[in-house]
C-alpha cells in the first residue's frame, strides 16, 4: 500500500467513509500527505480526517499544528466569502435583477455541517440572467467602468480580498455546435438556477447533477482539475440521493451533451478514492476510464496548476498552445470536445472583436 491509498484512507476517514488509516505513514510520507492535500486543494477537509484519528496515527505535532492552522484560515475565509456573495446579491437585488452563486459557496451548502467551512474556497462566480449588454450595465452601477470580459462572464473588481466573477453564461463547451445546444438548454432551464438556500440564492440540486458534472468536465479537458472538485461532486450526489429526487432531466442532459463516459469513469474514482456508495452513483461505474481520470488528477492537481505540461505563464498565446499541446493526449477519449479547442480559440478572438464593435456603437 502505498502514499496514495493513504492519501484516499484519509480523505474517507474525513467524509465518513472510514474509520481509520490502514497504516501509520511515516513522518515523511505525511509531509508528503500535507503537500498532496495542498496541490488537491483540500487540506482542511483532510483536518477533518484527521482529527478523528487515534492520537498513534496521527502526524508530528508540529506538522498537525500547521495543517490546523491553515484549516482554520479556510474557515475564516468562508466566513468572509459567505459575507461577500450576500453583499453581492444584495446590490443586484437593488439593481432589480435575480442572481444566483455558482459552485463555490453554494455548492459548499452541501457539505457536511462539520467540512462545510472546511471547503477550501475561491472566488466567487455569480450568475445574472440579463444577458451581456445587461451585466455590463451593472458593472457600471456598480463602479467598474472598464471590466475585463469574455464569452462567458466578466471581471469584477468590487472587494479588496476576493475576485469576483459575473456571468451572463453558466458555462460554455468549446465545441461550437454543443456550445450552441447548451446555451439553449440553459435558457429552457433557467428556472432551476433559483433557489433560495441558507440566505443565498443558488441553482437547484437538479440543476447542479448536470452543471457541476460539466463543470468538472470542462475544467479536466482545458486545465485540469482537482479532487476538490471531485468533493464538490460527491455531495451533490449525496444530496440527490437524500432527496430520492428525479434527475431524468439532468441524465438526458449528459448523455445528449456525450459526457457519459467521463461520468461513468467518474463514478470509479469516487468510488475507488472517496468511498462513495453505490447507491448514490447515477451511472455505472467504468473501471478503464476512472484509471485514466485518476491519473490526469493526481498529476494536475487544482486546475492544473501543478501539471508540468501546461505553461501558466508567458502571454495569452503560450497559454492557447499550451492547452492544445496538452488536450492532444486527450483526442483519444474526448475527441469530439477537444479537437474544437484550436477552432474555438479563433472564432472567440473574431466574437470578441465584433462584439467590441457592437458595444461601441450602442453606446454611441
């Protein structure tokens, strides 16, 4: 058994799904544990794992203290960003626009009351359904006169410690013609984006079996992603399968948008790595595949950050050759997804220029 198992035990043991470690990790192999959460990005959750274990399984106190102490500047910055998505929701509320907060705080509702403000949290992604033009106006009203944009949402720059992100698109594929399809499902669906949760208004449980997947999905073909994530999924499912809900609507969404086989590979990492039941899963689990999806996660971490193979630096240019260079070990599993990655790069960078055009002239 090996660092990564130790690594999965622990993650079990905090999600309830274990009682403890099958072994003791020597001192340097939990050195290792700490520096795998943080390239995970979920350090505190594992705080939860380890604070029930026997005082014998544990780490050396100087390094249990310093997880402690990273854990609780976790809580602390969900406090604060919790304050800030109903500050935020509060302002276009007066502007007289509906709002929902995407993944992040609203996916951490949830969690269990012991990890939710454990989750390691980010920005913060809010979605106001009056298209570009009008959350360009609320920008404004807003006191940023200049935001940065693109195709999906735009750049708001109204805290001082946290970045927000406004969409006026859920989400986008790269793939033109799916791209097309699903902003249509979106706007057919747009009443499952409001739901008022804990004091924040939020996209239904429905509506994130589906979004939160893609998400996922789209983060795993163009950056890469990290088990964070990955937790956000397994409580999703947890919370569907609590509600004994119908998620018909959001299967036939994964299966017309061809994301099946990533779910079901999913399934097997949630399954071999988290210890999700079986009974929570909403396709069946595919072994080959969850190999492959494991291994770009451990070797990516959050977003990619720490895969060697992408350039995080250097310019907009190296970042667009970068990705397509890196989606090429990918066109054997999701072709139809990642082929169109050099094609839309082109075609956003004519949307963007003509859009600019039309922007100018209607404020003219």
């Amino acid at each position: 058994m090996g660092e990564l198992d130790t690594f999965f035990e622990l993650l079990q043991v905090a999600l309830g799904n274990c009682d403890e470690l099958s072994r003791v990790p020597s001192a340097k192999e939990w050195e290792n544990l700490y520096d795998e959460s943080k390239r995970q990005a979920v350090t505190g959750i594992m705080v939860a794992g380890l604070e029930k274990l026997s005082k014998e399984q544990r780490p050396r106190l100087e390094l249990l203290l310093q997880w402690i102490g990273i854990s609780e500047q976790i809580r602390q910055g969900n406090l604060s960003l919790s304050k800030h998505c109903k500050q935020l929701q509060g302002k276009v509320s007066d502007l007289d626009h509906n709002s929902s907060i995407l993944k992040g705080q609203g996916v951490a509702l949830y969690y269990d009351e012991s990890l939710k403000d454990l989750r390691q949290s980010g920005d913060i992604d809010i979605f106001v359904g009056c298209g570009q033009k009008g959350t360009m106006d609320i920008a404004h009203q807003l006191g940023v006169t200049e935001p940065e944009w693109d195709y999906k949402h735009l750049h708001l720059d109204v805290f001082d410690d946290v970045e927000v992100e406004m969409h006026y698109r859920v989400e986008v594929l790269l793939n033109l013609w799916k791209n097309w399809r699903l902003q249509s499902w979106f706007k057919e669906n747009d009443a499952l984006l409001y739901s008022e949760n804990s004091g924040l208004t939020t996209p239904t449980t429905l509506f994130n079996v589906f979004y939160i997947l893609l998400h996922i999905y789209r983060h795993f073909l163009y950056e890469g992603v990290g088990f964070r994530q990955i937790v956000d999924y397994y409580f999703v499912l947890k919370t569907s399968n609590r509600e004994n809900m119908d998620v018909s609507c959001s299967l036939e969404a994964v299966a017309n948008f061809g994301l099946d086989r990533f779910a079901k590979g999913l399934m097997w990492v949630m399954q071999e790595a988290l210890g999700m039941p079986r009974e929570w899963m909403l396709w069946e689990p595919d072994e080959k595949e969850g190999r492959y999806i494991l291994e770009e996660v451990m070797t990516g971490g959050n977003f990619g950050h720490h895969d060697q193979r992408l350039t995080h630096d250097g310019g907009k240019w190296n970042a667009v050759k970068s990705v397509c260079k890196h989606n090429w070990h990918l066109l054997q599993h999701y072709p139809a997804d990642v082929i169109w990655a050099p094609i839309w790069f082109v075609w956003h960078k004519c949307w963007k220029i003509k859009t600019k055009m039309l922007l100018k002239m209607t404020e003219g």
